[in-house]
C-alpha cells in the first residue's frame, strides 16, 4: 500500500477524508453558486419521465460517497499517481454543471459540458478497473446517473429553446 508522498506518511483515513472533501467541494460548488434550484426545476418544461426534484439530493448524497471512497481505493494502491487524473477532471466538470445549468441557464452548453462528464467518468472507470476493480464498479451508479442526466438536460435543453 502506498500511504507516502514525499516523506510524509500519510494516514488512510487522513486520505480518506481528503477524497470525502473533494467530492463535497465538487456538491458544494452546485449548492453554493446556485440558488432554489428545485423552483427553477420545477419550473422548466420537463419530459414525462422528469424525476422529482427531491429525488436529486438523496441519490446524488450515495453517489459522492461511492465517488469518493472509488478514488480513495485507488490511492490505497498507487498514492498519489497519475491514475487519480481523470478523477480531478470528472469532479471538475461535475461542480460546474450546476452553475451552468441553473446558474446561468445555460442548458445547450451544459447538454455539452455533461457529456464531457461523462466521457470523464468513463476514462476514470476505464483507468481504475486495472488497478482496482471495486473502485471501477464503485462509478458505474454514477456513470448510469450521469447517463440519465444527460439525456434530461438534452430534453429540458430541446423542450426549453
């Protein structure tokens, strides 16, 4: 297990609770730069097939607990390597499409930039699987959510214009 970098030993559960913050970072960033977004939700033109707002909070809560102790399984194996990259970038691009979407209303460039998400996810699930498998599985409910997302966005994006 590598729990170093440089030549400070680092505790797992220290690590642990980095990648817990990281991926609250990530929520908080939709949270925080964004307010009301269910009225907003509520209030666009939605597919028959739209989930209620209060849905969002309960499953995005798993996911971002899936998300973070995925990364932190990789970290177990490699510390801080190159493997943790697409992590960064998916939790990046994750943080922004709230603001996007809801923030500034910008929901064809989000319909863009969510894609770029997924195609994260799919690189951060593609590079964990050799190193961990469990850390890959980990992703794949965020990766079907993320999927699903994406084609709300297309269809709130299209019944919207």
């Amino acid at each position: 297990m590598s729990t170093a970098t440089g030549r400070h030993p680092i505790r797992p559960a220290a690590a642990l609770a980095a990648f817990a913050v990281a991926t609250a970072a990530a929520a908080l960033i939709g949270v925080l730069a964004v307010t009301d977004t269910s009225t907003q939700y509520a209030g666009l033109d939605q597919p028959a097939w739209a989930p209620p707002s209060w849905l969002f909070g309960p499953v995005w809560t798993v996911l971002y607990a899936m998300i973070a102790i995925s990364g932190w399984l990789v970290w177990r194996r490699t510390g801080w390597s190159r493997a943790l990259v697409p992590y960064a970038v998916q939790l990046v691009l994750n943080a922004i499409w709230t603001p996007l979407f809801f923030g500034a209303g910008q929901r064809g460039p989000a319909l863009i930039e969510i894609v770029l998400l997924w195609l994260a996810i799919g690189w951060t699930i593609w590079t964990f699987r050799p190193i961990r498998r469990t850390a890959a599985w980990l992703l794949v409910p965020y990766w079907l959510w993320t999927t699903f997302a994406t084609a709300l966005n297309a269809a709130v994006w299209s019944l919207n214009r």
